[in-house]
C-alpha cells in the first residue's frame, strides 16, 4: 500500500526510512484514509518492539511517514530457510506478544499480523509493522479514556474483508467485527509457521483456504517431527481455536506464559569437567614412596568420611513455596511433564472450577479456557485426563464426565460418564474408578474390572511408573465409614 524509501534526516543527522503513496494513488480517498490512520495508530506507540514514526506529512499532495530504518530482515526471508530453533521462536514470540499487548494497551488491532510484517534486526530485536490495516479505537468527544464503541469504521465496514487471507481469524474470514482476540490468532498461525517451517491453514484456492481456516485444525507440532514442548504446543493451539472466546484473551496473557516456558525450560550448563591430569612414564621408585603416601591420605579420608556420616545431622525438611495467593478453592494440581509446570483446578465463591498453568517463575497463572473441570492426570506426553462437570453421586463420592484432552487447552474429548477418578499408565493405558450397573469398580485397563466392592466407593485411583501395581482408596458411604487404601497388582 505504499513505497519506502531510505533517506536521510539532515537536521537530526540520521537515516530514516520514508513511506509515500505511490503515484497515482491519492486520489483514492479508501487508499488515503487508510495510510493516514496507520500514521496515527503507529505514531501513537512507543514500544521497543513496534516501529517507531518520527514524523507524518504531506508533500505535492502526496502524504508520507518518517519512520526508524532498520537493518536486517522480515520474518518471512527468515523462513524461507525452514523452521526456526524452538528457542529462537520462542525469543521472537515473546517479543511479538509484548508488541502487541502495547498496541493493544491503546486501543490499537493490527489486523494484518504476518511474517512480512515483523522485522528482524541484525541485533535479534524483533519489530511490528504496517499498521495500515490497523483498527483505531478513538476516544469518545469529551471523554479521556478509549472507549470499544467509538472506531473508525469508515475504513472497513461489517462484511468486508481486510488482512492477508493466510493469517486471517475465523471472524475476520466471516467479515464479522474484531477485537484484539483476532491478532492473537494471527499470531499463533505465525508461531506455528515459526515453529514448523509450513503454514497452519493452506489450500490450493480462496475457498479452501477460508474452508481451513472456519472448520480443520491444523496437524500437531509433534508431526512435523520437531522437538516441540508441550507447553508450547498448547500455547499455540490456544492461539487458534476457533471461537475467540476459547483463545488467549490478551497479549500479555501469552507473553506471560510464553516467559514461564522460557524459564521453565531453559538449562543451566553444569561446570565443564576438568581435564585428566597427564600420566608420566616413571621408575619403579619414584612412584612407590608418593603411591604408599596416597593410599595412608585415602585410608585417613575414609576413616574421616565415616566418622563425619556418623555424626551428621538429619537431612534438613523439604522447603515449601507458595505458588498462589487468590483466596480460592484448589480442587486439583498436577505437574506437567516438564516437573516444573503446574495444571491445577481452582474455583472462588459461586463459580466454577477453572483450569490454569502456572510455572514457578511466571508473574501469573494462564487460563486454559476450560471450566467446570478437575486435571486428574497428565501423561509423559503432555495429554490430560479430566473430569468434567462432577456431581454428588452418593454422600461422599462425585462422579463426572472423564474426557481427555492436549495441554494445549483444545476442546476436551469425552470417553465415558460416572468416573470418580482416572490415572494413566504406561503405553497409553488408562485406570479409572468409576460407577456402574448400581456399584463401583476398579477398571485397567478401561473395560478390565480389576476391584469390584460389593458396596461402598472406591476413589484416588493411581498406577505404579511400570503399571504392575494400582493403588487406589475404598470406603463405604456411610457416615461412619472411612477410606482405606489398597492396591492390586
């Protein structure tokens, strides 16, 4: 929608870059307004990861931006090499997801976020472009905060689209209305491109590809055959569900769990092992007296070493650290794979239990969008079991609807009703206790009645690392009774 040029600001004394409508275009006052308001939503942030504008003008009818030049190269001449490092997509993601959190922060939707619109300096800095498709949200006359009602829809009126096709979210493709909850997808199709080295949603015409983009989710990470972390898989998924109410609801959310992931999985190089003294060739007596002084130092060692053993003190408490801080019921916590992230189930007074993620060293947990749900167990490949929407079976055991679902936060897919509880075992095999045919019962796997009371409850169920042994409680459902733990191998 324009051309730039590299130029030089002689009063400041530095290059700049200059974005001009081409001739013959301004006359087209669509074309105009449109350049005019990317002027203004871009002049109007100042973020380290947002190209900056210097100055807007117009000369011989023609207008123009003065903007930063920078050096380096767009996202997409980055990709057409392949697939980037997981940890540098990572980088280049968070860095984008702050971008937009501060556009966002003024009211500002890019709408047409894309790899040729994300510039990547020599430096590794990461910077947002062409805001020229961007949705302004205008303050109200008289009023000093930004109000959602108050935009410039005389740039894109209700059923006409705008954006790159590829990028585009479901309610953009429907010429629907948008909120900052379409970049967001936009930037999940940009991550998972980042991360794959192939689009998420193709097709061989226009069609096809809106097809893609309403109705098909495009293949997991896991087979384009990158070692992709879980949790990033979710992140991304996240990013691009379908209905924006089941997405990320802001930047900064993604931003804060894209830092807990950074921190999650970053490694800490253990000192490098010191090299093996050289052996010399000597005589017979110049290593006798040294080797029988050695061998009195390891004996004295050892003699000290036991002592020390002896006497040493007990082994210290583990430590504790609390990880949240809301007066809020927890209903379930699980660690993901990694042993470090935390998927728990909470719940404040009147509403229903919410799943989040939460790393030690995030600021925040992150919503998985999923309600009315327990996290019963997590498997090594970052699968969850659920249990949804529970209720009171008998007096002491809820029973729900166990469904089993990626850390990504897609919709969960159910399996079966009544299940108390539900653990995985090796090689994908799951245990449940579950109520059926008027009593409860120990199934593993699911169809394999391992315990079977003739009356009471059975709960907690858990399988041993190599499924040999299933552990799990019973009880009886009177007020008297109490659980008791068993296990079956």
């Amino acid at each position: 929608m324009g051309e730039v040029y590299r130029a030089r600001d002689p009063r400041l004394g530095r290059e700049v870059a200059i974005k001009v409508l081409p001739s013959g275009c301004a006359p087209d006052s669509e074309r105009l307004r449109r350049f005019e308001q990317e002027a203004r939503a871009t002049a109007a942030l100042n973020h380290p990861n947002i190209l900056a504008v210097f100055d807007i003008g117009s000369q011989d009818n023609s207008p123009y931006i003065v903007s930063e030049l920078l050096d380096g190269e767009t996202l997409r001449e980055r990709l057409n090499s392949g697939a980037l490092p997981v940890r540098k997509a990572v980088e280049y993601a968070l860095q984008i997801s702050r971008g937009l959190a501060a556009a966002h922060d003024h009211g500002i939707f890019h709408r047409d976020l894309k790899p040729e619109n994300i510039f990547i300096t020599r430096d590794g800095h990461v910077k947002i472009l062409d805001f020229g498709l961007a949705k302004l949200t205008m303050p109200e006359p008289g009023s000093s905060g930004l109000s959602a009602q108050a935009t410039l829809d005389s740039v894109t009126g209700r059923g006409v689209l705008l954006g790159t096709l590829r990028y585009m979210s479901p309610e953009q493709c429907r010429g629907a209305s948008v909120d900052a909850r379409s970049d967001l997808f936009s930037f999940g199709a940009v991550l998972y491109e980042m991360l794959s080295g192939r689009r998420a949603f193709r097709g061989d015409t226009t069609a096809d590809t809106i097809s893609s983009i309403l109705k098909e989710k495009p293949p997991d990470l896991a087979t384009t055959g990158r070692d992709v972390p879980p949790m990033l898989e979710r992140i991304v998924h996240h990013c691009i569900e379908k209905d924006p109410t089941q997405r990320f609801q802001s930047a900064r959310d993604i931003a804060f769990a894209l830092e807990a992931l950074s921190s999650t999985s970053s490694s800490v190089a253990g000192p490098a092992a010191a090299p093996a003294p050289a052996i010399a060739v000597t005589t017979r007596k110049s290593w006798l007296v040294p080797g029988l002084l050695g061998a009195i130092i390891v004996l004295v060692a050892g003699v000290a070493l036991l002592i020390v053993r002896v006497n040493a003190p007990a082994p210290e408490p583990p430590s504790y650290r609390q990880l949240t801080f809301s007066r809020e019921s927890i209903a379930s916590a699980r660690f993901a794979p990694d042993q470090r992230t935390i998927i728990y189930g909470t719940a404040r007074v009147g509403t229903q239990t919410e799943l989040f993620s939460l790393a030690p060293d995030s600021h925040a947990p992150v919503s998985l969008g999923l309600k009315d749900v327990d996290v019963e167990s997590i498997s090594s490949a970052g699968e969850m079991l659920l249990i949804q929407q529970r209720h009171s079976l008998v007096r002491v055991a809820r029973v729900g609807v166990l469904a089993r679902a990626p850390m990504s936060g897609a919709a969960p897919r159910p399996m079966m009703n009544d299940v108390a509880d539900a653990d995985w075992g090796p090689d994908n095999q799951i245990a449940v206790a579950r109520y059926v045919e008027g009593h409860f019962r120990i199934e593993y796997p699911i169809g394999h009645a391992l315990y079977e009371p003739s009356a009471g409850y059975v709960s907690n169920v858990r399988v041993s690392p190599k499924g040999d042994w299933v552990a799990f409680a019973a009880g009886c459902s009177r007020k008297s009774g109490h659980p008791i733990l068993q296990g079956f191998s």
